[in-house]
C-alpha cells in the first residue's frame, strides 16, 4: 500500500474514531455528578484521552516509504 493510500486511509479512520470518541464523551458526561472538580477533572481526562488511541494508527500511516 502506498503512502498516499495509507495517509488517506488513516485520516478517514481518525476522523471515524473521532466521531465516535466525541459521541461517547458527551454520553457519558450525563452521568457525572454535578460538583465542579468531578466534571473538571473527567473533561481533564477525556480531552486528553482521544490522543492514545490513535498513536498506532498515526505510527502505521506514517511507515514506510
């Protein structure tokens, strides 16, 4: 697969994931409890959270050639 190919393939799956991440934060945000430290420390965790998970696909597009 060329770079091209693979650069095109793993925007599209970040911005799919990214979707989904941002869906699944606000879900969850519903149920966290109404007191300031909570929210501020669970926005903390989640904003920081969505850059993990891509860390393979970013190490997968940008192999090779």
């Amino acid at each position: 697969m060329s770079a091209r190919v693979r650069k095109f393939v793993g925007g599209i799956g970040i911005l799919v994931f990214l979707a989904a991440y941002i869906w699944a934060v606000t879900a969850i945000a519903e149920y966290v409890p109404d007191q300031i430290f909570i929210k501020t420390l669970f926005y903390a965790v989640a904003g920081i959270g969505w850059g993990v998970p891509i860390l393979p696909l970013l190490s997968w597009m940008n192999r090779g050639k």
